[in-house]
C-alpha cells in the first residue's frame, strides 16, 4: 500500500472531517518521498511523535509512523530548535508520520476511550463528555459492583499502575465515565452523568479538592498508559485488514 493509499484507510474509520474543532492536524502530516507510488510494507506505531520515535521506527524498518500526539498543532510552527530535530529525523530516513488525536479519542472501534470500556467489560455503553464541541468518552455499566482497587486491576490487566486514585466516592463502583488522557478537569461531567467512577489519564493540582467535594472516585491511570489503548488497536486492525507488518514503539512518559 502506499501513503494515499493508507491515508484513505485510516480516515474511513476516524473521519478526522468530523472532529473540525481538533487542533491536532490530523492525517499526514509528513509524507514521504512518494505518497502516490512508494509502497509502505511495515507501520509502526506510537503514542507520540518525536526524536525517539521516529528514529525507533527506522531502525525497525518502518516507512510510516501512526501516532495519536503529533508534531503540528494548530498554525506551523517555525521549523527551527527542537522541531527542526523530530522533522529531520522523518525527512532523513523518508519516514511519513500520520497523526489522529481526536479521531482517535472518540471512535467506537478502534478509540481510546471505547478501548477501555471495552477491557473494563462495561455494559451498555455510550458516548459520555465533550471537549471543544466534540464528542469523545465512553460511560457503561460493570457487569459486577467493583471496588476501586478492583477496578484499577481490571483497567492495568499486565499489573501497570495508575498515577494516582481517588478513592472519594462510593465504595461499590457500578457505572464508569471515560476520557483518556489530559481530561482532569473532566471529572465534573461525570459527576453530572452520575458515574460513579470516572477514568481519565491525569489531574491537575486545582482539581483535587473539587474532586472530593463532589464525592467521585478518579482515577488517574497515566496520561501515556491510557493513550497506549487507540494506537494498538488500530494497529491490530490494519495487520487484520490489510496483511501490514506493524510494530508498536513503546517509549514511557510515566505521566
């Protein structure tokens, strides 16, 4: 397959036209020296673009690289510093990059947040949460009341650990609320859902006390760890569509 030809992939099922409130440049954002004609016979995928990433990619023989936190935001930024760094290390090595952050967060499928519900077993599941406009969390049901130490073991499966808990709400968890990520201040939309629990991936300072006022368990499984879901479905999905090699470039933030 080639880079058009895997943009078009992609995009059937994120649809980044639909997420217009994203600052994220979803899609290419660095093609390759051919998108219409190079074939792309190994992908790999990462949480985040960046020196190490790119370059872990083109050791393992990659000619694309997925992520879910890419290079461009909003307007472009000078090429200069830091940035002028991760790019070479794409243009040096003909490595495109494709980035879904958004997209990625929301889709029922391959998605962040749908990805967890999924692994956490909840029932009943439905859109929860909106940032910017958009939809983007999942909210369910557990098929058994679980503590939230229970619910940390069913959320990390391979024994990782969440940043932080809050154990500030009911001892008997039954509905959970979902947004991966940096979506702390999140927490009130729960609250409002009446979720017993919500997941999400960091907390800010300020959100500690409004958080036990509100009487809410939170979980704050990691910024990273809650991000690692969307990229390694997708990745499943296209070595199961499309017969790609893939490879996942696992590189920790601890946040």
């Amino acid at each position: 397959m080639t880079l058009c030809e895997l943009d078009t992939y992609f995009n059937g099922f994120l649809k980044k036209e639909n997420f217009p409130s994203d600052p994220s440049r979803n899609g290419i954002q660095i093609a390759n020296s051919a998108p219409e004609s190079k074939p792309i016979t190994k992908v790999a995928f990462a949480v985040d673009a960046c020196d190490a990433t790119a370059k872990q990619a083109a050791q393992a023989g990659a000619q694309l690289l997925f992520v879910h936190h890419g290079l461009f935001w909003g307007g472009c930024d000078t090429i200069t510093g830091i940035h002028y760094k991760r790019i070479k290390a794409f243009l040096e090595n003909d490595l495109a990059l494709y980035a879904s952050h958004i997209p990625l967060d929301a889709n029922a499928e391959v998605g962040n947040n749908y990805g967890i519900a999924a692994r956490l077993g909840l029932q009943n599941v439905q859109p929860f949460g909106s940032w910017r406009g958009m939809s983007l969390g999942a909210m369910g049901t557990l098929p058994k009341p679980l503590s939230i130490d229970e619910l940390e073991r069913a959320l990390f499966p391979n024994g990782e650990k969440a940043a932080h808990l809050f154990p500030f709400g009911k001892k008997e968890i039954r509905t959970v609320a979902v947004i991966s990520g940096g979506a702390g201040e999140d927490f009130d939309q729960a609250v409002a859902a009446g979720a017993d629990a919500y997941i999400t991936g960091e907390v800010s300072h300020e959100d500690y006390h409004p958080i036990e006022e509100s009487g809410i368990n939170v979980i704050a499984g990691g910024h990273y760890q809650t991000e690692t879901v969307g990229v390694n479905l997708v990745r499943a999905k296209l070595e199961k569509d499309c017969g790609l090699e893939t490879v996942f470039i696992d590189i920790p933030t601890r946040l």
